[in-house]
C-alpha cells in the first residue's frame, strides 16, 4: 500500500459505528438491564462469538440457517458466528449443567449477527438482552418472568406498558377441540400475525396452509377474539377449552401468573391475557409474553419470551425445562428516542475545566482530582486555548458546569462556576479541599 | 440430524464460557474500568466486530495479519473481525472526526479475536479495555494518561503498582548520538526484550541483526542501566542526550509528566522513569507506559500504551495525533486471581429467601418485592422443595443471607434472617413495609 494512496474509512453494509451520543445511552439501557436482572439473583455468563457450525446449524429454523456468518477457519474446522444466544445458552447448559446445578438463573448481554438482508433497513450486528431460568416448571418461575419484565420498564421510566400474556397449551387446548392439531405449527404461525395482517387473511391460511374448514377457521379465530379484563378472558377460555385437559393446564398457569405478579406488586391491569399471542418460535411450549409500549404499540414487541420444555435436548439426555424473555434492545431504543427521552450528550463527565493560564495546569490538574475523589466526573481541557473556544467546545460535548479560573480567581483563591445550560455564573470561595465546591457543584447537578 | 444421536457440547479450541463465578469479577472490572474513565470525560463508543479486509489488513504488523479471522461473506466482499481496537479506532476516526470534532476522548471495551496458536495457552477471543485522547499534542494528556492508570489501579484496590514510563525521543536521542538512528526499530525491538533475555542477549541482537558495533551496543545498553530516583534518573539521562534536540525534547516531556502526575496527586514513586521499556510497537512516537503489579513482576504489563503521532494516515490526510493505554483485562484477573483477590461466588443477588411452605408463594414474592424497593438483590427459590436442600444450593452460589419464614413465622409475623457465612440467626418482627427487615439486612451486608 503505497502512503500517497489512503484507503476508504467504511463499514460495512448493515454494520455501523456507535459515536457517544449513542453509545451513552446505549449503556445506560444494557446497565439497567443487568441491575434489574441482578436484583432477581440472574448471574451473568458469556459464551463465544464463534462456536463450531454443527453446534449453530438447523437450531433456528431454516431463515437462521440461511443468515448464520459461516466460514472455515484456519485449522479447517466449520465455523459459525452466533446468531442468538438461545443455542449457545442450550449448548452451555448440556456442558456445564453438572457443575452449575439446577435451577440455574443466567443473563447474558452480549452481540449476535446475521447476514439479514440490508433492503430490509435490518442491522446485521445487534446486542440481544436475555434472562431465563432453567431447570424448573415452577410456575414460580413464570410469574418471575413476568415481574422482572414490569421491573425492567419501570426502572427504564416506561411505565406505559403491558405485558401480554398466553399459554401454548391453551391454544393447543383449542386446536384440540377444534380437531387442528396435528396442524398446530402452521395455525400459531398464522394466529401470530393476527395484529399484521387481520382476521379474514389469518382464517384463509388457516384453511388454504393448515387445510382446515371455514368452520375450524372460524371457531379458531373465535378464541382470539374474545376480549375484557382478566377475569372476563379467564371465564371466556375456560368455556372454550374446558374439555380439553391440556387447555385447562394452560388455563390454570395464566391464573397462576396474574395472581402471582399481583402479589408481587405488578399493578394488576399491567399484564394483559392475550389469546392471539402466539409468538412464532417452535420451541415455546408453556407461557408467551410479550410486551408493548402504550404509545408506540406498531413497533411490535419490546421484550418476548416463553418457556420451552427442552432447552438442550440435542446435547444432552437430561432434560433441561425453562423460561426466559429477551429486551429488545436497539427497539427500545430507537422508541426511546422517538418518545423524546434521549438526551443528546457525548460526554459522561458533566463538569468542565478550561485550561486557558497556561502556567496553571498543575492547579486545573488539582482541582480536578479533589472533584473525582468526591464522585463528580471532570474532564480538564488538554490545550491552553482561548477560553471561548473552549465553552464552545464544552457546549457541544453537553457538559453541564464549567469551573473558571483565570489569573484573577488563583489570586483570589475563587472559582467561577458556570451552569452551561443557563449561563448564569456564581463565584465561589476556595477552601483547601475544595468542599465548598464540591457542594456548590452538587448542588447544580441535581 | 436424529433425534437419538446428541451434538457434543463444546467450544472451539482457543475460546471459553465464562460460567458466573468466572463472568462476575470480569463484569465487575470492566464496570471499574469504565467508571474511571468516565470521571476523566473519556466518552463510550463501539465499532463492528466484522470491517473490510482492507480496513484491517497490513496494519497491525504481519503478525496480526497472519492472526486474523478472515473470511468472504455472503455476498462476496473480504471481511475480517477485529484483532484489536486500535485500527477500527483509526478508522472511526477518519471516518467520522468532522462530526466528533478534536480534541476527542473516548473508550472502547470489545471483544477481539485473533487465531494464536493455542499451544502457546493464549485465548483467540478476548477483551480489550482502551482509553485514548485523539487529536492533541500537549502534554496534558501525557500526564493525564498515567493519572488515569493510577486511578485505575487504586479504585482496583490493587495500589501496589508501578507505572514505568518513557519516551521514545529519548531513546531516539541517543540511538542519534551513537549512530544508531537508521536502525532504531530493531535496537528498540532488542531492548525491549531486555528484562527477559538480559543484557548480553540484547547487545548480541544489536551487534548482529542491527549491524552495530560492540561499542555501540554498548553506549545503547548504558543508557539502560541507569538506575535511581526520576530525579537521578532525569539527570543521568540529561548527560546521555544533552546534544540531541530530539533526546531533550523527549527529557523535557518525562520532567513534565512527573510533575504534573504528582500534582494530580500521583504519589511520586508510583511513576518510574525507566529507559529500558520501549514497547515493540513501531507506532509509538512519544510517552510509553507500562505497568506492573509489585507482587506479581513476572506476569508482564497489565496496562500499557503511549502516544502516537498520526493515528489515521492510511485513511485520511487529516493528522490525528493521539494518546492512549490499554487495560489487559484477562491478564489482570489471573493475577488478581492468584493474589486471593477474587471471591468464588455465583450470585449478584446476597439475599435469598427460600420457598418451602406451598401455599405462601405469594408471602415470599411480596417479601422479596419489599426488598428489591429498598435496593437489596434477592432470589425467591422457585420450587417448595425441602428446606434443608434450599439452604445447601444458598451456599453453594455464596447467597449471605437467608430470609426463612415456615408457618410459625407467619403466624407470629416474624422472619428468620440467617446469616450463611456464620450460621447464627436472629428474629425480626415484620412491619407492614418490611423496614425493620429491611434495616437488619443492611447491618448483615455492611
């Protein structure tokens, strides 16, 4: 590479860069995530990026499949880059399970990727946000799921939310009676688009796809229907699925997980019992949620989960239950953004010191360090510039204070403190570790 | 694939899970790391794990080339994943210093992969912590590089360290005066080896692969003997280069740094001006640091970096010049590991409340909701299995406390709170808003 000729700086198609102003609240998201999940006694795990193909291909479904980064790498061996942390987490589980005992209660934030294609305005590297609890049916686990959901939206401030809740087996419960079960997979997969694509296009794939009749469609179609509190959907599915065994399971644990999240404090009309809430994923088998934000309800769901019978049952004979739900993430925050809760900041320090007498660095340096060891973040300019330039520079990055101090305040033994978002000033007087400062700055930063 | 027939759960040579026990003092590092660099104003940001071949290759040496994870995606474009933050920080800073603006600090903690051979018992993925100061040439960041290192160590509580600094215009300086200049890569390669193979190996390297002559080599390995207080130090190495303009400008910026340091608060021993540490690294123009644990000498630099001249040259014609160090996070839990450092414990959460009377789950979720309200972490045991089994899994995941309440508790309206490090316990009488729960708890966890 000769040096006259400079290589383009670029990312690729579907990739791209985090700058601070979205990486800071990015962290502060993944932060609260894993506080919340901590507080339920969830501990953190991580797996690798790259695990051997056989491990990834065919756990997906087919679309993972054909979206997996695959490539041989330099010893030969087949290769995949992941593409959830569900099929890391069932292979982690067979390894380690020994050693980890059950139940077991994990969270694992970390990057997936998949070559989706980028027309679709999708990102091919994303951070997935998961928790779940394995070894249990405990339905003390369901309703969990339930109350860690409410938690982590309460802790982001976005208590305008619901959870909706349904249980596969009373769908299964349904399909039974209505004599659909074998075409269980294909009649979900429709209901699951009831919201998208509406009640007449759903009862047509039923019937064309899943080869029911106008009748099966219709009694289906019946069960999403039906609407009300809590109370009313519980008394409404009883009625329908009450000769089904199964449908009277699944009944039982839906009662159980509203009750339960209520005494738990979850506010009782936050978790909403859905019937059309079929989630598309296979594996559930127990209790779906999904969660959706009041305001923005078209963005779809923003955490969704379930519980599935048999996390790693192509590793390992011992059966492995669980539960469990994924934050979206980069939804979320995209939302976030659109309802005006950002803040538009670049820098995590919020207090400035201009560095514009030259011979003071070692003051500026000081005065700084007394600040940190009070907790309170200082960013100290490294060029002795104009100090306008500087305040510019302070503006921009979204610090909220500034501490002036030129020739005249070093031999008054004063400090200007300036809040940048109003532009009012106030002298205050130095004292030998600076508490007096400490406390004016507090008290600005509250 | 059949369903009898299991996939054997396993990862790739050179790659690991990090099971909780392992993943929470890494987290807790990393969280350290960040924290620090925040109160300096070092701004998050991230970059694509995958980037064009082009972007990657040739720039961290052959080495790196040869180390790298390469590959052609699905549609048809060289891609390769990062094999260290540095270059994809060239390049986001090429790409994007019109909106970032100069000067510009930001951190990055990501995860990087690089195929070693794994006989020598190095991992292929591992983390990278780094902190740079983009686009200044003052010495301010110079110092402010080793005040952040320091603080780094001392918030780890690992205050036994010291930072070893130098400057590549010194050694500049007097390779200049001993004739040397032309071969300065290879003599600064030589010398850096020199606490590992010693002084006859490195004046034997010198003589033969930098065509120097005994004499030479000699003069150099001089300058790398001198030994003393920074004051000495700076003295000796005064009388070394004073006829070089590059040799005293690099001593004028050691006298600086260890004086700015100090009045930052950098106790004065805790920086070693120490001529012999050159760091391999050819795009280090300035400063060079590197830090070592007292007690643990042997396991190398646990954080490192120096100043380089221009950054981004391959991508853009803009001069970026830059300041920055790097925290070795896996070498640093190894050793913290090895100084009895790290607890063995499984669970963020310290309270654990087990479930064993069946029918008060709802008691137990309240109780816990209680708890979290006040900031404490707790786990409600999912299963009414046998007391005794419920406290063995407590310990065994290093939960402090137990909160046991059977019917007599219940009916008096009082808790057993057990602390599981002594054995001994104490009843609470339980208020409607759990603080006098809340208050004994906090006493235990002090």
């Amino acid at each position: 590479m000769s040096k006259s000729s400079l290589i383009q700086p670029r990312t690729l198609r579907g990739f791209r860069d985090y700058l601070p102003d979205a990486m800071m609240p990015r962290e502060q998201l993944i932060d609260t995530a894993r506080q919340v999940y901590r507080s339920y006694g969830f501990s953190p795990i991580d797996t690798p990026a790259l695990e051997y193909e056989e491990i990834l291909a065919g756990k997906g479904g087919d679309e993972s499949d054909k979206l997996m980064y695959r490539f041989e790498d330099g010893g030969g061996r087949s290769v995949g880059m992941r593409f959830d942390l569900t099929v890391p987490l069932a292979r982690f589980a067979a390894q380690h399970v020994a050693q980890l005992g059950v139940p077991w209660k994990r969270y694992q934030i970390a990057t997936v990727w998949r070559a989706e294609k980028s027309q679709r305005g999708r990102y091919r590297e994303f951070m997935q946000c998961d928790f779940d609890t394995i070894g249990t049916r405990s339905l003390a686990a369901d309703i969990e799921t339930a109350v860690v959901i409410h938690d982590l939206f309460s802790t982001l401030k976005l208590s305008d939310i619901h959870i909706h809740i349904n249980h596969r087996q009373v769908l299964t419960g349904l399909l039974e009676q209505v004599g659909l079960l074998d075409q269980s997979v294909v009649v979900l997969r429709a209901i699951d688009k009831l919201a998208k694509i509406g009640h007449e296009k759903v009862a047509e794939e039923i019937e064309t796809v899943g080869g029911a009749s106008a009748q099966q469609a219709k009694e289906v179609l019946q069960l999403c229907n039906i609407s009300g509190t809590n109370d009313e959907m519980l008394r409404q599915v009883e009625a329908l699925v009450v000769s089904s065994e199964t449908g009277m399971e699944g009944l039982h644990a839906l009662r159980q997980i509203v009750a339960g999240a209520s005494a738990a404090g979850v506010p009782q009309d936050k978790i909403k019992i859905d019937v059309a809430t079929a989630r598309g994923l296979d594996y559930y088998t127990g209790t779906v949620y999904e969660t959706f934000l009041d305001q923005l309800p078209n963005i779809g769901s923003v955490c969704s989960g379930g519980r599935y019978d048999n996390l790693a049952k192509l590793f390992t004979h011992q059966e492995l239950p669980g539960i469990g739900a994924s934050l979206g993430l980069d939804r979320l925050l995209a939302a976030m953004e659109e309802l005006g809760m950002i803040e538009k900041v670049s820098t995590p320090a919020q207090v400035f010191i201009p560095f514009f007498e030259k011979s003071r660095l070692h003051e500026y340096l000081q005065l700084a360090t007394q600040l940190r060891a009070a907790g309170i973040g200082v960013e100290v300019f490294p060029e002795p510039k104009k100090l306008g330039q500087q305040l510019k520079y302070a503006d921009r990055r979204g610090f909220r204070i500034a501490l002036i101090m030129g020739d005249q305040e070093f031999s008054d033994g004063t400090c200007q403190v300036k809040n940048l978002s109003t532009g009012s000033s106030e002298e205050i007087g130095l004292d030998p570790d600076a508490s007096n400062l400490v406390s004016a700055v507090r008290q600005l930063l509250v």
